[in-house]
C-alpha cells in the first residue's frame, strides 16, 4: 500500500522526505548551539582563557570545538590544564606593587625625551614580568650590570600593563635583597 502511494506521487514524497531532513538538520544545529552557549557559560572562565590565547593550532581547534559544542574530555583537559599552567596576571594598572623580583636583563636606552634610563627587565615570584625604569643617576650606576638572577625588592606603582607585562613606577629605586 505504501509504495503505490510513493508510485503515484514521487514529488510530494521527496518534498516529504526533503523536510524531515531539513527538520533533523536544524534540530542537530538546535542542539550544537545550546551545547555551546551552555558550555560556554558552565566554563566562562575557560572560555576567557581561549579568547585571550594567541592564534594556534591549539586554540583555534578549542575553539572550533566549543562552537560545535562538541568538547570530549580529553579537549576539556588540555584546555583545564593549560589554563592552570599560565601564571598568574600583573596587579590592576594603578594598585600598588610591594614585592620581590628577580632581573632577567637590563639595558641602558635613551627615551622619547632624550634622557638616558636603565631599565631592569624581572620577573617576579608569582610569574609574571616587569620593568622598572630608573633616570636617577646613583640608581642608574647601581644597576646598569646588574647580572640575571639578582633578586631585589620594590615598591611601586603600576603605570602599565598589557597580558602578562606591568611597567612599575618603583618609588625609592630598587633595593638588592639576599636569599
């Protein structure tokens, strides 16, 4: 019976059938898009994490992932435990910074006004870098050789920052500390 019905009208039983496919399809793309949005909201903070990396194979397959809400475990570890090994960000542009650090480099330039400067590169003890930049001249001779690995603390205010760098406004200089 059912296939002198499909005999006598093929069209409207392709059309029948075009539908039900186009139904699923847009169910299963439904479905996709809840999964994302709901993936997206349950792990905000990971979802920042992917957002703010740099473009890589890594994250651009993450991402796709999160969109086609389809995250496995083994995504949704990787992405866990690379979160977990990026240090932790600088203090907020204008707080204040007491603390140790430990010099990576230093240079002697010359800035925008012409006037020569060391700046000390560090990093500190939570992970994340900086720079002091010292004009006062018993400083600058103080610490133009600093040697990598010297640790010293400071006091300062934040007057930069970008990702994972802050520029302290150290106030009283640098002062060498021993471990």
């Amino acid at each position: 019976m059912a296939l002198l019905a499909v005999l006598a009208d093929p069209v409207t039983v392709r059309d029948a059938q075009a539908k039900v496919e186009r139904d699923e399809r847009m169910k299963r793309t439904h479905e996709r898009t809840v999964a994302s949005l709901r993936w997206k909201r349950e792990n905000h903070d990971l979802w920042d994490f992917l957002e703010s990396m740099q473009t890589g194979d890594f994250r651009d397959a993450a991402v796709r992932a999160v969109d086609a809400g389809v995250v496995s475990e083994t995504m949704m570890d990787a992405v866990k435990e690379a979160a977990r090994r990026r240090p932790p960000p600088p203090p907020q542009l204008g707080t204040w910074f007491e603390g140790v650090g430990t010099v990576t480099w230093t240079e002697e330039v010359v800035d925008r006004r012409g006037k020569a400067i060391v700046r000390v590169e560090f990093v500190t003890d939570d992970g994340w870098r900086g720079r002091v930049e010292l004009s006062d001249p018993p400083m600058m001779r103080a610490w133009r050789g600093a040697r990598e690995g010297t640790t010293f603390a400071m006091k300062g205010r934040v007057v930069w920052r970008v990702d994972r760098l802050a520029v302290i406004d150290a106030v009283g200089g640098l002062s060498p500390v021993v471990r």
